[in-house]
C-alpha cells in the first residue's frame, strides 16, 4: 500500500457529539503519526443518502485521496480504529458497532433471500466470537487483543465507521451512477451499497476486535451476553 490517503466523510442529520469529534481527532492524529495524511468533509443533509453520496463525490475529485471513512455523527472511534482497518488492506471493511438500544444488536448482516431484499443480523456469530474469547462490550471504543481471527465477511455493513477503498468507488460510481440509491430505493443507503457490491463480486468485511461506540449505548458485560443466550436476528 503506498502514501494511503484517508478521508473521514460524516454526515451531520442532526448534529455531531462532541465525543464523536474527539475521537475523529483523535483517530486522524494516530495516523498522522504513522504516515498517513488525512481530511475530513462534512455534510448536512436534510436525507443521510443525499449526504452520503455528495460525500463520496468530493471524494472522488480529490485525486490523491485513497480511502474514503464513513463515521457516523453519533459513533466513537478509538484511536487505532481506522489504522487498523486500513492495515487489512480489502475493499470494504468496517469497525464492529452495536444499536443503541433493546439487546446488543451487530449492525452487520447477511442476506435472507436470494434477491438481496432482506437481512438478517450477524449477531450470532459475533456473540459466539466474543464469549469465546471472554470479550465485553463496553459503551466506550475498544480494540480486542486477538489471535488474527477477528476479520468476518458479511453481506451487508452499516456505515457508523466503514473504510472504502477508492478502486471500489470508482467502479460502482461508473457503472450505477448513484451508489446509494436515490430517493426510489425500496432499502436504506447502507443496505442500497452493499448490494451493490454483492452483484459486483467486491466483499466486505468487519473486524470484530475492533469495536467502536455508539453514544447512548451501555455497557454490556460477558455474564450479560451469557444471561441473554441468544440475540434476536430481527430483519433490516
């Protein structure tokens, strides 16, 4: 990988937690002590989709820009949260995040039906991961200390911290034009995107290890995850 040059893209709907900003800060910091230049847009928009792709767009006219990061206004990045996901060097991969509310839900999911309308959560897996490894989830970012088994392909990825590589952008910019479906999509722009990837063979992946926080979550402990048994796999 030469000179990466990462952009942090977030979306404003509503407004941006000062706890979020910090840890933007925070993460753009820790790589511009490893060598990586970074920037930053923001967006306002009335439709998060609408956000989304104005992002993307200035993106691409930044021609020495490599990666594009997507980071929600009200998710917490560590420090070493997009380092680490830029290491693994793929096409798409996101930091592993929870719903802020009802059982910790992985927002990362699978396809439920052959024609990519449906998801369902990948919680289950995730869950198994982390009890195995005695994890906790704590409402604070953390980065797990792994034995290098902690990258999970999924299907479909929510944007509260993704990395795109600029390869995939350009492709999917190319041949659909707005990747994030417009006001007629039947799904959500997160959804919309990694459909599109699934047609065009791009995977995508999360890093379990490397858990971000969602403001207005709580912390959930290992005899939690034990209490519950299994998560609810609602649909998206």
């Amino acid at each position: 990988m030469i000179n990466p040059v990462v952009i942090f893209g977030t979306c404003r709907e509503r407004m941006a937690y000062w706890e979020h900003v910090d840890s933007v800060l925070s993460a753009q910091r820790y790589l511009v002590s490893k060598g990586i230049s970074v920037g930053m847009i923001y967006d306002s928009p009335t439709y998060i989709r609408e956000g989304r792709l104005r992002i993307a767009q200035k993106f691409m006219a930044m021609e020495d820009a490599t990666h594009l990061c997507f980071v929600d206004s009200d998710n917490m990045l560590h420090e070493e949260t997009v380092w680490r996901l830029l290491k693994y060097n793929v096409p798409v991969i996101g930091a592993l995040y929870f719903k802020r509310c009802g059982l910790p839900e992985a927002v990362a999911f699978k396809w439920a039906d052959e024609e990519k309308q449906k998801c369902y959560s990948a919680s289950q897996e995730i869950r198994d991961w982390m009890i195995e490894r005695k994890v906790e989830l704590k409402a604070a970012p953390q980065i797990v200390d792994t034995y290098g088994d902690s990258l999970l392909q999924v299907d479909v990825l929510g944007f509260g911290g993704v990395l795109i590589r600029r390869d995939v952008l350009q492709h999917l910019f190319d041949k659909y034009g707005d990747i994030f479906g417009g006001h007629a999509a039947d799904v959500g722009e997160d959804v919309y995107f990694s459909r599109l990837c699934a047609l065009e063979g791009i995977p995508i992946y999360v890093d379990m290890a490397n858990i971000i926080g969602h403001l207005a979550h709580y912390d959930v402990t290992l005899h939690d995850f034990m209490q519950i048994g299994k998560w609810e796999l609602g649909e998206r």
